[in-house]
C-alpha cells in the first residue's frame, strides 16, 4: 500500500512486511518481522476484516478497502471507520483499493478479507465492529510505543490526528512510531474500542475520497485500466434468448483494417445465471475500439430465435391476471396471518387494486467491460468494475482449473453497478476470448471486452416485470383488517438453484409493511415463465411490492376520506417492535412514524388538502433502515412539474452523513427516472431498446427542481444505505400524481400512463 510502487497483491504483501520503518497490520496479523498474532485478536468474526492499514515513516497511513466501490461511497466510509478508531489525520489518509484476496488453504481457497461484496446494503453493517477493532489494535501498539519513547504509561496516552499526545502536551508523530510499534508484541486480548462520543471522523460528513478526481475526469475506472497494450474485442450476441446463429460474414470482418481474429463464444451449458456468457456470440479482435466495432457491422450476422419466444409484456400481463383468478392455481404462500377470507366476508366494505411494472435495465453510466490476461500454463488475471469478485474467481476457476495462487483479480472503482455487477457473464465472455485460438502474434496478448450501450440494453439482467392485485377489507371504523396481495413475476432466482416453493424470495419481503399491522394478511406469489435474463436491481425486493402496497394505502386513504399520513400513522399504531426475519429486524413503529412525520413537516403537509399542487408520501423498511419520501408535483399540459422532494432517512448511525445524503438522493432521482419513463419491451422475441433515445433515463426535465434530505441522528448500530432511497420514491411520487390530477396510475412509466389516462 505504498501508493508509489504498482505491485501485484502478493508481492505487495511480501514488499510491505519487509518495509523499514513501517507498522503494517492485516486480518489476524500484525506483520512485524513477520511474526504471527493469534487469530482472535481481531475478534471472533476476524475472518471478515478486510482492510489492512500501514503507518509509514513519513506519517502516511494508507488503508485498504476490500469491498468494491461503484460509486456507493463504500470506499471512504469503511476507511473513515478505521482512521477514525486509530486517530489518524484523514489528510494524510490514502485508501487502496483491494483485488479480490485469496490464498490457499488445505486444497481450498481461502478468502482472507471476508465476503468482498457491494451494492446490497451490507458493507458498513458487516464492518463495523471488525474495522473499529482492526483500528483500535493499531492506536493500541502506536501509543504503547509512544509510552516507552516518553516515558509514561499508555493510558495517560492518547491518539489525535495521527500523533500520540501526552497530558503535558508532548506529541510524537505516528511515523515517527511506526517501527517501535511494529517490534511490539500483540495485546492477549482486543484492545477496546472507542466510547462513541470521542468519534472525530465517523458522524461527520466528508466527500468522496475520488471526488476530485471524478469531477476532474481525472478517475480510472475499469474500462481504463491497462496491462500492456490490450487488444480491444466487441461481440455481436444473439439478441433472441435461447436463439442461434442464423449467418455472419466472418471473411468481411476479417478484412477490415486493424481487424486481428474473429472467433465463436458458445455459452456453457448448465451454469447458472451470471455465471456463464448470457448468448452466443461473435468477437471481432482488433487493435483499437473503432476497429473492433467496424469489424463486427462488417459481420452483418443474423440470428434465428429458439423453439420457445419470449413473451411480450402484454402476454405476460394475460397469464398474471388468469393466475389470480383460477382458484386451482397453487401460489407459493409468503405470508398468512389470520383468515383474509373470513375478514373479507365480514368487511363493511372491500377494495381491490392491480398495479403493473415493466421490465427495466440497470442502464450503468459505465457498461461492463473486462481487461484479461492469460498465461496459459501459469496464471491469468483479470482487471474489472464488479460488485462480487468472489463469483467472478468462481467463474474463472471453473473456466482455466488455475488454483487460488494462478488467478489475480483486480477490482478498480466501477461506473455504477446497481445490482448488474453481481453477474459475471461479461468475464466469462473475457475469460472465453483470451483461451480462443487465435493468430500466434496476438495468442497471448491481453484482451479488454468492452460492452456498447445497445449491447447493455439487449443483454441485461433485468428487474422482472410484475404484476400485483391488492385487496383490503375495511371495518365499519374504516380501518384495514384484511389485506390480500397478489404478486406474479418471472423469478430472478429461476434456474439458481432455489426451489421451486422459494422463488419468491426474489420478489417479496414476508415482513414488510403493512404484514404485522393487519390481523388478518396474506401473501402469495405466481412465478411467470420467461427466457429474458433477471438480476437484482437497486432496492430488490423491496422496490416493486412497495410501489404497489404505498399507493393502495393511498387509494385507501382517499377512499374513506382520510389524511393520507394520518391514516399511515394510524396503522402504525402505538410505539412496538414488530417481528422482521430479514437482515436488520425487528421494525420499530416509532423510528417509522418519526421519519413520516418528519418528511410530512418539511413538505408542509398542512397544505395537503388546500394546495393547488399534489403533495403525497409513502415508507418503506429496507435492511434495517427507515425511509419516507414526501413529494410536491404540480399538472402540466403534457405532464408533470416535480417542485420538491423530501426524504427522511434512519439509518442508525451515520458513518459519513455527506455520503448518505448523495446515497439518498441518487436512488431517490434514479427512483424518479425510472418510474417516470423506462420500460424495457420486447417485440417479436427480443428486446427492442438500444440507447438512450428509446430508453430515456431522465437528466432535466421532468426531475424535480429541489431534493432535500434529511438524515435522523441515531447512536443505533448503522445499517447499509445505497439503496434505501428507492422503494418509496415512486409511489410517493404517484400519490402525489393522484392529488394534482386526480388520475391515479397503477401502471408503469408513469408519464405513459397519465398521458393515455388524462
């Protein structure tokens, strides 16, 4: 972590604990003089420390990150754990990001940094004690150092901004420490942590530590790292799933000036998901990308479909709707409390509601790209943006049979990942490329796979379209005492080796609201047959069914004549702990009522019924975390003004506040976007979007004009926030629709549907 020297990660490991004047601390190791710790030193979940921390001569600390950052913030929340714990000065901070960490281990590999893995809300929730513990030993032997240089005992020490300062105001520099500390033998046990309130760092908001260079265009991402000089590669895949080559001009492709090799990428049979190249496929090899994409039109190649079609959305629809209405059909049963049947015989009036949502794309800004090279009878290693480089080692693994000590794998920040970096199909396709025999002069150069946007529309794994039918039954107090959701949706986890009884698990969250606030709930689920790839998305599997329950809730509201957040609140009931099997559990009403509440008072609700504008709101629960969004939207003729967004979140504590603040509103205006405008379709077999002119993610016009956030101060342990901001967006969104224009939208994208509506 030297920040001067480019080395791989295990002769950097080598290079580091061999470093004069440097303390170096690993998982479960101190390295001085490379003499081992006991394991427990870190704690008994040692084995998910990620980082390791150096102290250098010159007063530096370099951190490293394991969990991979695409754009979420990770990286610098997770070192501000660190730095903060040991004292450090954050000027002096540089934070490393870390390769996918392996070894050997009894013939098996063995992850040495934990899990490795972003974009599911776990990062600083998995970390946090592990860190601050990681953090605590390095303050500890730093100012056990600075005892014997003073001459005091340590606890008359204490850590600030990378000094050790003694009562009477002397200072030592940590560099100045850092190899005193690393001859120092381990403590017996792990030294405390920090009492929260002497927290310098963690609470305070700080940017991003690739701010500047974001904005400055001055950030390597994935697609511009290099080994060598990299041949660049582009494929034309079959855009039909489960389809074939039809024909394709492999001589044209290979006259075209700067053209190397064109070579066939077969998808391997039986692997799950993500695990495998999503179609077949063309690579055209070539010097640059200009080459590569010339080369590929000069294919002209034509794909037939496969015996079975992918249905349209529209035939999708039919066979959800003919689901909830055969009483033979066999749901997957989530959820059932009480007796919805009984409760609806008896209501003194009964509502029901059927919510659509298309198919969409991740759409990230970065498309996905792989940089590999292939040694073939001694390693390989592969340099890109993924969200789980545990599953891209698996994939490579199974792909070239290298062990542990033959696969590197570098992880430089990504573009956005949003759940589409959980697949690893583009290295498979990287991994297929580099072992395809090729001409001798190009056998063993690197090769960088890069993705153009049509080819990320056409080949994603996409959120699953859904249908939902909601039926509530209401008492004569029009209260709720039965609730029946409905939902059907092609499965992500089809074909991953998840039960058939368990697909649901997928789509629906058993726990979440309003299961636990009404006697008598019942949820079931339909999975819908479909050949398209699905993934997790940004906010899966809150995000759909939220849409749907938030603006029925709604619809009941206006139904009986009631404040929507007061008849939100009222559901809530009394402050208690409703029991939650998911991560994060149990809800807290209160902590949830607290963040409507506090959303409803900065959009000043007390206008709610008088306003020319339409003011609406919705919750949800996601990992732990509370989440309200209050928004303020006036008619157009052709649409929609957004004047203001509110959203409240309770995270529990906040690592950097600054970077939860532009967690929330990103996933708050992706949230916008998408319910506004995108919908993946599929005509005739395939899908019909190939840029941003057919799949409109939202820049301007119609985004909201203001987006403020605020964040409830919390000593609760923290919870993951990276997306946490979109569940309840859009049906706060289209309840706020439903005041300015009394069309209530019950199909997505909104725009859409208002415009065939109005």
């Amino acid at each position: 972590m030297s920040g001067e020297v480019k080395l791989s990660r295990r002769r950097f490991l080598k290079y580091a604990a061999g470093t004069a004047g440097a303390l170096v601390i690993g998982i479960g190791t101190v390295e001085a003089a490379e003499r081992p710790v006991p394991l427990a030193l870190l704690g008994d979940a040692w084995a998910q420390v990620g980082p390791y921390i150096r102290v250098a001569a010159d007063g530096r600390t370099f951190i490293g990150v394991r969990d991979p950052d695409n754009g979420e913030g990770t990286a610098t929340s997770l070192a501000r754990i660190i730095a903060d714990e040991m004292d450090a000065d954050w000027n002096r901070v540089v934070v490393e990001y870390l390769g996918l960490g392996i070894e050997k281990g009894n013939g098996e590999p063995k992850f040495t940094y934990g899990r490795q893995r972003s974009g599911d809300a776990t990062s600083i929730p998995a970390a946090w004690a592990d860190l601050r513990q990681a953090g605590a030993l390095a303050r500890w032997l730093l100012l056990q150092a600075a005892a014997r240089r003073l001459g005091v005992p340590a606890e008359q020490l204490r850590g600030e901004g990378g000094m050790a300062v003694a009562a009477d105001g002397r200072r030592i520099s940590y560099g100045d420490l850092a190899s005193a500390a690393a001859g120092i033998d381990a403590p017996a046990t792990p030294p405390p942590v920090k009492a929260a309130e002497r927290y310098t760092l963690i609470g305070q908001p700080a940017g991003d530590i690739d701010a500047r260079a974001v904005v400055t265009g001055a950030l390597r991402y994935a697609a511009d790292e290099s080994i060598g000089e990299p041949l660049i590669a582009v494929l034309a895949r079959c855009p039909y799933p489960g389809g074939s080559l039809d024909g394709a001009d492999r001589d044209a492709a290979g006259k075209v000036e700067g053209v190397f090799a064109v070579v066939d990428v077969t998808p391997e049979q039986g692997q799950a998901p993500g695990m495998a190249a999503q179609a077949p496929a063309i690579a055209v090899i070539a010097r640059d990308t200009w080459a590569a994409l010339k080369g590929r039109e000069a294919l002209k190649a034509t794909w037939k479909p496969g015996q079975a079609t992918e249905p349209s959305a529209g035939d999708l629809e039919k066979k959800a709707l003919a689901l909830f209405d055969d009483d033979t059909a066999t749901p997957s049963t989530v959820r059932n409390d009480g007796d919805v049947a009984t409760a609806r015989k008896k209501a003194a009036r009964a509502l029901e509601s059927t919510y659509v949502q298309p198919w969409v794309a991740h759409a990230t800004a970065e498309t996905p790209n792989c940089l590999v090279r292939l040694d073939p009878d001694t390693s390989i290693t592969i340099v890109a943006a993924t969200q789980s480089p545990r599953q891209v080692y698996a994939v490579v693994q199974r792909m070239t049979g290298f062990g542990p000590d033959q696969v590197y794998i570098r992880v430089p920040r990504g573009g956005g990942g949003f759940g589409r970096r959980l697949e690893s199909d583009y290295i498979a396709e990287a991994v297929a490329i580099a072992q395809a025999k090729k001409p001798q002069e190009i056998q063993n150069r690197p090769v960088r796979v890069l993705w153009t946007r049509d080819d990320d529309l056409a080949h994603d794994y996409y959120r699953p379209f859904a249908v939902h039918r909601l039926n509530a039954s209401l008492d004569k107090k029009k209260a709720i005492v039965g609730w029946h959701q409905r939902m059907a949706s092609p499965s992500v986890l089809a074909g991953r080796a998840t039960p058939p009884d368990r697909l649901w698990q997928s789509e629906l969250v058993p726990d979440a609201l309003p299961a636990g606030l009404v006697p008598n709930y019942r949820s079931d689920y339909y999975p819908l047959d479909s050949l398209l790839a699905r993934g997790e998305w940004r906010g899966s599997p809150h995000v759909t069914p939220t849409f749907a329950s938030e603006s029925f809730i709604d619809e009941l509201a206006h139904a009986v004549g009631a404040n929507p957040l007061d008849y939100r609140l009222q559901m809530l009931g009394d402050a208690r702990q409703l029991p939650y099997n998911g991560r994060g559990g149990p809800i807290d009403t209160a902590r949830m009522a607290n963040v409507l509440k506090l959303a409803a008072d900065k959009l000043d609700w007390s206008r709610w019924l008088r306003s020319e504008n339409g003011l609406g709101i919705a919750c949800a629960y996601v990992f732990g975390t509370y989440v309200a969004h209050a928004i303020e939207v006036a008619p157009t003729q052709d649409g929609i003004d957004i004047h203001r967004v509110v959203c409240v979140a309770d995270v529990g504590r906040a690592v950097n506040p600054l970077g939860l603040a532009a967690q929330l509103e990103g996933a708050t205006l992706d949230a916008l976007s998408t319910a506004l405008n995108l919908a993946i379709t599929v005509k005739d077999g395939k899908v019909q979007q190939a840029g941003f002119k057919d799949y409109p993610v939202s820049a301007t016009q119609p985004m909201p004009y203001e987006v403020e956030t605020v964040i409830v101060p919390s000593t609760a342990d923290p919870a993951g926030a990276s997306v946490i901001g979109m569940p309840s967006a859009a049906p706060a969104l289209a309840n706020a629709v439903f005041r300015a224009t009394a069309v209530r939208v019950r199909r997505l994208p909104l725009l859409r549907e208002l415009a065939r509506l109005r």
